[in-house]
C-alpha cells in the first residue's frame, strides 16, 4: 500500500520523531560540549572550551584499568555464555519434549524479571561465596541476564539451519561431532557472532547487577560513571560528563561494529 | 524436529539448567527465606512487618507505581500510532530506529547524566522553550519527579514502539484491505481488525516495559529525590542492603517488588484475554 | 445482486519505481459476465485486479461505472465505496473473529438489524455449504473451507462486482477442481458480474464468458475461452494457451484467399503446408505478409493433439522415431525426432513404444504461422 503525499498523520509522526530524537541528540551534544567546556552557565554555546576536565578525569581514575575491566567483563561473560547457551538452544530448537514450554519460561525468567528484583538476592549469594566484590563476581552476575538473552537470539539461527541438513551430512557418512563440527558451527557462526556481539553491548551498557556486586577494582565504566554523578558535590559536573562521554564512545562503538550484523529492529526484538 | 531427550539431548542443556538454578533460582529461594528470616536465623515475619508498618518504606511502593504507572501508560499508548504509521515501513525506516536505540544501548545512566544538563535550569532545552516563549521562567525537570518520569519515557518509548511496530507488521496486509473492501474506513479498520489483533502484543510490551519502570534505580537517584519525592522501592532496597546491611529486609523488600510486578502482570494478563477471546493465530493466513 | 450498465475502463496504466506494471489496459465489462485475467507471474494481471478494486493508485487511465468516473487518477472513490467485493489469495479472513462474524463484517458495517445480520449470514453461509459452521474460527478451518467463507464474507453484501485472486493456487489439486466446479455453480446461481485472476489456463478455460490473456503489463488477447484456445492472437498466447511445436521457419509462398491465407512453410528441410483464418485487418495477416515480403522469418505453432499418427489425405507423411514417451492413461504424451532433426510433440491415442518410428501428418488448418518478433 502506498503512501499518499502528505497526510495530518505523517506531519504528527515526523514532528513526534524530530522531538523525541531531538531531546536525544540534545543529551548527547551538551554531554559533549560540557566535557570540554569552561564557564558555561548560561548561554547557548561554551564560551570556551578545553580539555582539562580529561585531565581531571583521567588522574581521579585509572581510565585504562576501567576500560579493561569492562571489555574483560563484557568478553568473558559473552565467551562463558556461548558454551553455555548454544548447546540449550541447539535442544531447545531441534527437540520436542514434555515441559518444554516450562523450561523455556524458566531460561527466560532472568531476561524478564528486572535486574533490581533478583539483583539483590544474588549479591547477597556472591557475597556469602565471597565472589563478590571481584571481577569474577561481577562476571558471574552478569550472565544471568545474558545467557537466556544469547539462547534467545541464537535459537532461529539455529533453527534456520534445517534439520535436513544435518541428516544429510549423516547419510553422507560424519558422525554426530563432524556434523557439529563442520556443518552447524560454520552455518550457525553468523548467529554465534550475532548474540555475541549484542551481548557485549548490552553488557557494557548493564548497571544494577554490577553496581550491586562490583568493588572499588572491578567496577565497570558504567558504574564509575553513576558513583561519579552520584557524588555530583564532590566531583565538577564537567568532569563527571567527560567520563560519561568516554562511556558514551565506548558503547557507541560497540553499537556501531553490532549493527554491521544486524538491523536496528532485530536488537530490540532479540530483548523480547 | 525430533521428539523426546534422548541421545545428548539432556546433556545439551545440563549446562544451562544448572546455570539458572545455581546463579537464579537458588539466589531467589534464598533471598525468599533470608526474607522470612530474622539475622539470627529464627523463622520470622519481622522482616515484612518492618517493611508495612514504617510509612517511609511502605510508601515506595506507591511511590515507585505513580512513576512506573504513567510511565508505561504513556510509551505503550504513544507507541501505538507511531508504530501503526509505520507498519507497512517507510523511507528512512533504518535511521529512524537506529537513533530510536541510541538511549536503548547507551542505558539509564547515561541518559540520567546527561538530563542533569540538558534538561537543567540553564540547560538547552529549558533555553528552547523560553526562547519559544512556551514558557516564561525555567521548568524545573530535574532533581524531582518529573525527571524521573520523562527519563522512562526516553527509555522506555523506543523498546515499546519497536516491540508493536514488530506485532503490528506481522499482521496479515491482506486484512486491512479485505477490511476496506467490505466498506471500513480506516478508522474502522483500525478498530474492528489491526487494535483487537493487537492487543496480544499490547499486552505483553505494558508488562515488559512495567516491570522495567517499576525497578527503575540509577534515574530515580541521579535525576529525582532519592531522600523524599522519588524514593522508589529498588533505592529502599538497595539501601538496606548496602548501606544497613540487613540482608533480610533488603530480601523481603525485593521479594514484595517481585510481588507487585507479579500482581500486575496477572492484571494485564486477564484484560487481554477477555478481549481477545478465541483466536490464538494472527500469522499471514 | 447489485447491476450497472456500462463498466469500463480505459487505458489503465500503473507505473510503479520505473518500472511499468501495466500498460494502457482498457475493457468494457458486461453485466454479469465472468471475465479472467490469464497470465504468467508478473504479467500485470493482480496489479490491474487491484487499479480496479481501488487498493493501489493508478498513474493514467480512468475507470468508470455507468457514465460515473471512480478513478482517473488524480481523483478517486475509494474502495470502501465501492461496494466491490474481493477474495484474497490466502482468504485473508479476520483471524479474531468467528466463522459468522467474518461474514458478518460488513453487514455490521452497514449497521443493519440483528435478526437482518442472522438471517442474511445464514444464507450466505448455506449458498457455499458451510452450514453449522458458523462458530469455529478460521484457525479451526481447511484451507477450502476458509476459501468458502472469504467468498461468503463478500457475496452476503451484494457486491455489484466480485474480484477473485488467484484464489485456488492455495489448494491441492483435487480440492482446486471441487471449489472451481463450486465457484461456477455459484455464478450461474447468482449472476454477479466477477473478475477472475490465474495463472491456470483450465480454470480461465472452464469458468469464463471471456479471457484476457496478459503478458508483461499489456493484454495480449481478449475472447471467449473458445477463441483463445484456438485462435491465439500471437505466439505467446498460442504457447501459454497449450501450442508446442513452435519451430522457427521461412515463408516458401504465401497466398491470399479472401479471409485465409494459404501458406507454404519450410522447418529446416520439412515443408509444410499452412491454412490460416487471419482476416483483413487482423494484425496477424498483416504481419505475416510484411514477412514474407522481406524475406523474414517465421514461427510455427501446432497443438500437439492436432499431430495425426498416419498419413494425410494426400497421401504426405512425415517419418519419425519416438524418443519419449509419458503414459498419461488416455493419451501419452510423447516426443519424437523428425527426419529434419526437429523434436515434435504429440499426443497420440494408442500407445507407442520408444524407438519405433511413426509417420506424422497434420491438417493444414492446424497449423498456425506467425511473424517471428511479433510477441
């Protein structure tokens, strides 16, 4: 069906679009600018700019350390979630079985329930395990919601790639492991790397679950960032928005790389 | 696909059965019984009591539901046109959603920080609208509810649209013109056919995006009053846990959060099916 | 149901992203009538099926019912007020709805009275044998069955035109011939004026008053099922109405015998003779003259029924060996290689063995020539 011109309709969307994407862009550009800003109090633009408030940032924290903490958070719990979640989603996908639908909606719990929910009894387990207030415990509680995400994900890849032709390969004489092997791996790898990439960064982006976990050294860059704001007395505003816009390249990255695999829509969708 | 578990079935999904019950289902029956627990270990309901009968903490559930509320209200009732305008996609389609995920992928706190200047007394957007002459003074929208609320909708509108754009484009387009053919206008066909098709997907975006608002944490701290106005019930949570270290009544309270999101999705859930009786298929015939 | 006078549409164009789905389509359709759009996928057949239902805009052209224009393009009534009734390919039955109140639809629409609503559903559904049916929902359905409710969704409103789309591609084969045979009893019940669009020669062949044949956005044809059949227009018809044999060849002799013309036709070295029914005027005729002026090539055309095993009456024959051979019970359909090294295909009522060899002959009215390039 196609679109007639100019319709009452399209003028509300487009104005609905452009003040919705305006405000965002808006956030995005004043972060931006006050990072690198000096007396700015009113007024449209900084009157100047500098970049001492990286300085700043930089000395109060260990940038580099952060970052890794975060990308090694970020990989881990994408590696430790693929091995987890690629053989549940190749049973899921290829077998009917009684309690199916039960066990579907419990591998999906952790992805509806809102992190605040189960977050803290978690911290508490981890904290009794004294796995928190360690890297390995924020890894640990960081797969929580991201396993069940990547069974999501990964399940129509997998189911794409026909049971046909897995019998095939079988009929072709490989048995069960070189089927794996050399036939769903390679087929599925697109799907692999998908959820891969889209839990990295989904996680980089994940707060409450760290928050509750994480300690002074294993903080991700999101979570230094809320402390930050958090103890707006303490720290200049400037200074707490250069570190948002460290973050915000950081993530902006990771998006830019996951949509080369993927479109916009399908992001949101694989969250539900 | 193949029938029963035999044959490595099983041992395919060992490793995540045994991760969910390890790192989710334990924590949350542990949490349940650290919940009806006192410090000592003694069986107690102490825990709720304190929780009930202390107005201060009592009151973040309601609270936390006049935020999550409107909140969801308001991205899932926008998103309805937005995504019926553009079920059957448009040019520029890509750009938009992809400026739609930005505050998706970036997260709440971003999004948070960055309202605490844009959207401050002298930030751009309060300049805006004087210059417009909207209004004469500046707006006050952060550091109290209204922050809040319009961080949800920042975050929440896109995931609500996305979500019923998606149920709205699977609708058969075949209905809407056989709709048309037998005499509706469009505000007919709208009503009698796309909206009741929807209402599936309607459903399940209010209680997804619901259950998002109702934990909301890092925006209601940054960008509210977490000592008064914007005190919601994961911020009492989180509170005596990690500030008091009574691990009990930070259990029970993320026992009664889970609870209420329980009790409203049930709501929702009934209110669908009464409207959508019968058919369960909505796929291209 | 509903009737009018004059329905006609004039030099119906829609061009669509550069490229042109159909081309100046004009018809004048008769009250009543049954008339199928035939064609190959992309010929244009849906896309001048929906020009005139009003669901998609049209570039040129004008369509208009009893003197009153409904859609020339720049302004038109749109298709809720039309009171045209259409069927979708795949039903498009409201999945939310019951049996009765997808067929209730539009009478709720038109807000009659209750007992108005039941009584005219019933009928509706008793007129396609779906009685009782009335409160299942299309999930519970057979595709024929869903079949049977669209076209009872659309005929309880008395529509004054119904449009079909492809509507039994959907079905297995059996259930094609049954719900064909169905639809057919309904017209003639019912009288409504209907557009029929397929692919399927044999249902264009068995349900129309008239066909028209289309073929890249531009009719090719239009007459009754007789005529297409056999008397194709041009090449592309004869081969989508069922000719084979289609061999390139010269023009030996043409000669011109009030409305015949006598043809002597060379396919490599066979030489066969050609008596064709072009009349004066007929583009075929002209056609096939400016060939043999200049010398150019033609085509032929046999149907492969029209192949008779044996000699003719004069006594010519053509020798050849069968190289394949179909059982299809009555007939076979066979293939066989001719003393000029040309396949022919045949339909020969006794049966064959591969390898024999059999001598051919065919009438020569049988025979169709054409201009070559004149598709």
């Amino acid at each position: 069906m196609q679109q007639k011109g100019f319709t009452l309709g399209r003028l509300f969307f487009f104005l609905g679009m452009i003040v919705y994407v305006g405000n965002v862009l808006g956030i995005l550009f004043t972060v931006l600018l006050n990072s690198a800003s000096k007396g700015w109090y009113s007024g449209v633009l900084p009157k100047y700019l500098t970049g001492e408030w990286y300085g700043y940032v930089a000395s109060e924290h260990d940038i580099p350390h952060l970052l890794f903490i975060t990308f090694l958070v970020a990989i881990a719990v994408v590696a430790i979630s693929i091995v987890i979640a690629f053989p549940a989603a190749y049973a899921l996908s290829r077998r009917d079985f009684k309690g199916k639908g039960a066990l579907l909606s419990v591998f999906l719990l952790p992805m509806i329930v809102p992190p605040m929910t189960y977050g803290i009894p978690l911290a508490v387990v981890l904290y009794k395990f004294h796995l928190a207030a360690r890297v390995t415990g924020v890894i640990l509680a960081n797969l929580v919601p991201i396993v069940p995400f990547m069974i999501l994900v990964m399940m129509p890849f997998i189911e794409q790639v026909g049971v046909n032709l897995e019998s095939a390969a079988q009929m072709l004489g490989a048995r069960r492991l070189t089927v794996f092997r050399k036939v769903l791996i390679p087929l599925t790898l697109p799907g692999i790397l998908t959820a891969g990439i889209l839990s990295v960064v989904k996680t980089i982006s994940m707060f409450e679950l760290t928050y509750l976990v994480a300690g002074g050294k294993s903080q991700t860059i999101v979570v230094a960032l809320y402390a930050d704001a958090y103890a707006a007395g303490a720290r200049p505003p400037q200074a707490v928005d250069a570190l948002a816009v460290i973050y915000f390249l950081t993530a902006m990255a990771c998006l830019v790389v996951a949509l080369k695999f993927v479109s916009p829509t399908q992001m949101v969708f694989k969250i539900k | 696909m193949q029938k029963g578990l035999k044959g490595g079935g099983i041992l395919f999904l060992l490793p995540a059965i045994v991760f969910v019950v390890l790192l989710f289902v334990y924590p949350f029956l542990y949490g349940l019984y650290l919940s009806f627990t006192s410090p000592e270990g003694a069986p107690t309901l102490s825990n709720y009591a304190r929780f009930f009968t202390d107005w201060w903490e009592a009151r973040t559930i309601w609270v936390t539901l006049k935020i999550a509320l409107p909140a969801t209200l308001i991205n899932v009732i926008l998103a309805i046109p937005f995504a019926y305008h553009m079920r059957h996609g448009m040019r520029g389609e890509k750009l938009i959603t992809f400026f739609l995920i930005i505050p998706l992928t970036l997260g709440t706190v971003l999004v948070s920080e960055g309202m605490l200047s844009y959207m401050g007394p002298n930030g751009w957007l309060n300049q805006l609208l004087q210059a417009i002459a909207i209004v004469r003074g500046p707006v006050r929208f952060t550091h109290n509810y209204w922050g809040v609320l319009i961080s949800l909708v920042i975050q929440g509108f896109p995931f609500a649209f996305l979500m019923i754009l998606g149920y709205v484009s699977g609708i058969n387009p075949d209905l809407e013109k056989a709709s048309q053919m037998l005499g509706a206008s469009r505000a007919q066909t709208f009503v009698r056919v796309l909206f009741p098709l929807m209402v599936p997907g309607i459903a399940i975006c209010f209680c997804l995006n619901f259950v998002m608002a109702f934990s909301v944490f890092p925006s209601a701290v940054l960008l509210g009053e977490p000592s008064g106005p914007t005190r919601v019930i994961a911020y009492a949570a989180y509170q005596w846990a990690l500030e008091k270290f009574d691990f009990n009544i930070a259990s029970a309270i993320s026992m009664v959060m889970a609870a209420i999101e329980l009790v409203v999705i049930s709501g929702v859930l009934v209110w669908r099916n009464r409207i959508y009786r019968g058919a369960s298929m909505v796929g291209k015939g | 149901m509903k009737e009018f006078s004059r329905f006609i549409v004039k030099e119906l164009t829609k061009e669509f992203e550069g490229k042109t789905a159909l081309s100046r389509f004009s018809l004048e359709i008769a009250n009543g009538e049954f008339i199928t759009f035939l064609g190959p996928s992309g010929c244009g057949k849906s896309t001048a099926l929906n020009c005139i239902a009003g669901l998609i805009p049209i570039t040129h052209g004008e369509i208009s019912i009893d003197g009153e224009c409904i859609d020339d393009g720049k302004n038109k009534i749109p298709p809720e007020k039309r009171s045209f009734g259409m069927v979708f390919q795949n039903y498009a039955l409201f999945p939310h709805l019951s049996v009765f109140n997808n067929v209730a639809f539009g009478l709720r629409l038109r807000r009659l009275s209750k007992p108005l609503i039941h009584e005219k559903v019933t009928a509706a559904l008793k007129l396609v044998h779906l009685e009782g049916h009335e409160n299942k929902f299309p999930a519970q359905m057979s595709g024929g069955e869903q079949q049977r409710v669209a076209i009872a969704r659309c005929i309880v409103l008395e529509p004054r035109l119904l449009m079909l789309d492809e509507p039994l591609s959907n079905l297995d084969a059996k259930l094609r011939t049954e719900m064909r045979n169905e639809l057919h009893t309904l017209h003639t019940r019912l009288g409504v004026t209907t557009i029929y669009v397929t692919h399927d020669q044999q249902e264009a062949l068995a349900l129309s008053d008239r066909i028209v044949v289309m073929r890249l956005g531009h009719i090719q044809q239009v007459g009754a099922p007789g005529q297409v059949y056999a008397d194709p227009a041009n090449l592309f018809v004869a081969d989508f109405m069922g000719f084979k044999n289609i061999w390139d060849a010269s023009l030996g002799a043409l000669r011109e015998n009030g409305d015949m013309l006598e043809a002597e036709v060379t396919v490599k070295s066979m030489k066969l003779k050609a008596r064709l029914r072009y009349p004066q005027g007929d583009p075929r005729r002209d056609g096939l003259i400016a060939a043999f002026k200049a010398g150019a090539a033609v085509k032929t055309a046999i149907r492969p029924e029209d192949i008779h095993v044996g000699r003719d009456e004069t006594g010519v024959s053509m020798r050849s060996r069968v190289t394949l051979m179909e059982y299809q019970g009555q007939t076979s359909y066979v293939s066989a290689l001719m003393e000029n090294d040309t396949i022919v295909e045949l339909r020969p009522s006794t049966p064959v063995r591969v390898g024999e060899t059999l001598e051919l002959s065919i009438a020569p009215e049988k025979v169709f020539v054409f201009a070559a390039g004149r598709e």
